[in-house]
C-alpha cells in the first residue's frame, strides 16, 4: 500500500498543501488504497533535522510516497510513477512518445511558469492587506518551499507596480490554457495527469481577483473537473471553487 505524505488542512495555518492534492487525486482516480500521514508544516516538514527530512524528503516539502520500500519525492515524479507501475492508471496518460512529450511538456510548465507566477501574484497581492503582517509572509515563503525572492512593504509604488506585473503574467498563463483548450473538454484529447496538475494550481487565482469568467473555456474546464468525485472529495479545490462562484470570479 502506498503511504502519502501530506499537509492537510485542518492543522495547518496556511490549510494544507495544494500540490499534494494532486496525487491523492491520482490516487482517487484510479481507486488505489492508500495511506494517508498527515505532517505538520513547522514542525515536521521543513526543519532541517527532522526524520521526515532524513529519511523520506530530504527538500522538505510534501508530496512523499512510499510504495513498499520505494520512496519517491517531487509531485511530478509521483505522478509519472503512478501511472507507470499501477495498470489501471495507464490511460491517464498518453502512449504514444510525441503525445506522451505533450503531457510532460505541461507538467513541467506547471512546476516552473504558472507556479512560481502564481506564488508571485498572491504574496504580493495579499501584503497589500492592512492585516498582513510579517508571520503572514513567513508562513506563505515557508510553503513556498523557503524561496526568499520576495521583498515586499519597503516601497508601496514599487509594490503595485510588481503586482500589476504579476497579475499580467499569470493572466498571460492562464490565456494560454484557455487557447490550448478550445472547444475540448481536457488539456490533451483525455482526461490525464495534465489536467490534474494544472487543475489544483490554476483553481488557487481564485483566492485572489483573477477573473477566470473572462477565460470560458477555463472556466467550464474547472467546473467540470469539479464534478469529478477525486476533485469534488478535495476540500481546497472545492474551497476556491466555491470561493470563485461566490465572488463571481468564475
């Protein structure tokens, strides 16, 4: 049985690791039996001597699994292996090399442009809250994985002119789903890992005033793969979904 380290919500002052999410998704998907060890952020995942560290992620940050013995880190990585070694996960990815290359393509597109864009648009976004203080920062770098690439409070002309950018950037992102989407129904000719991993990602602008009603084909995307019952069990995709409808953002 799969063991699935994770953050989740109801513990954890930043409720929970989105991108962990992915492959209890996967995992849902498939009907795979897995489970589930709940980790605490602060304590547990990211101070350097810690056991979760030493032994399973040396990055310290969650996804890890641990399949019989073999343990295995970084959320793309998981879910290339899902679908390799489980025969009911195979169809969730294409066969075929070229179109095998496509879906990586946007895996990795996730980890290294809309990702980062969106972790740039939110910290910024939030810290022009009269409430937002200090920890509020530390806690989003910290899940962040550590990444000290924000300075945010020296300048607030300096600040709204990086958020603008930052906002033009990930609507440039989420654009360019729209038009990769069209009229089809998933990210490839299928419903794949693709669409699992930009899914939780893309669903989190709702946090922020990103009008993902402007993005049709986003949009009707999302709500579909909240009708689905891996994403419908998932609390903080529904969360932003929800959150979405309710500010008329989706």
């Amino acid at each position: 049985m799969i063991k699935f380290y994770t953050i989740l919500p109801e513990n954890d002052d930043l409720r929970g690791a989105r991108q962990a999410t992915k492959i209890s998704i996967l995992l849902q998907e498939i009907g795979e039996t897995f489970e589930t060890i709940d980790m605490d952020r602060r304590r547990e995942v990211r101070p350097r001597g810690s056991d979760y560290r030493k032994n399973l992620n040396p990055n310290g940050r969650v996804p890890a699994i641990d399949d019989d013995g073999f343990v295995l880190w970084e959320v793309g990585a998981i879910l290339n292996y899902i679908v390799a070694s489980r025969p009911q996960a195979r169809a969730l990815k294409p066969t075929g090399e070229r179109q095998a290359a496509r879906c990586d393509q946007w895996l990795y597109w996730e980890g290294t442009t809309i990702t980062p864009d969106l972790i740039a648009y939110l910290t910024l976004l939030v810290s022009r809250d009269a409430s937002f203080v200090a920890s509020d920062l530390e806690g989003m770098v910290l899940a962040a994985g550590g990444a000290p690439f924000l300075l945010v409070g020296a300048s607030k002309e300096n600040d709204e002119a990086a958020l603008i950018q930052a906002r033009e950037m990930l609507n440039f992102d989420i654009d360019l789903i729209d038009q990769t989407l069209g009229g089809n129904e998933f990210i490839l000719q299928d419903f794949s890992i693709a669409d699992i991993a930009l899914g939780v990602v893309i669903a989190i602008a709702l946090m922020g005033d990103i009008e993902l009603r402007r993005y049709r084909n986003v949009s009707r995307w999302l709500l579909g793969l909240a009708e689905r019952p891996s994403f419908r069990n998932t609390s903080s995709f529904m969360d932003h979904i929800e959150t979405g409808q309710r500010n008329g953002l989706l």
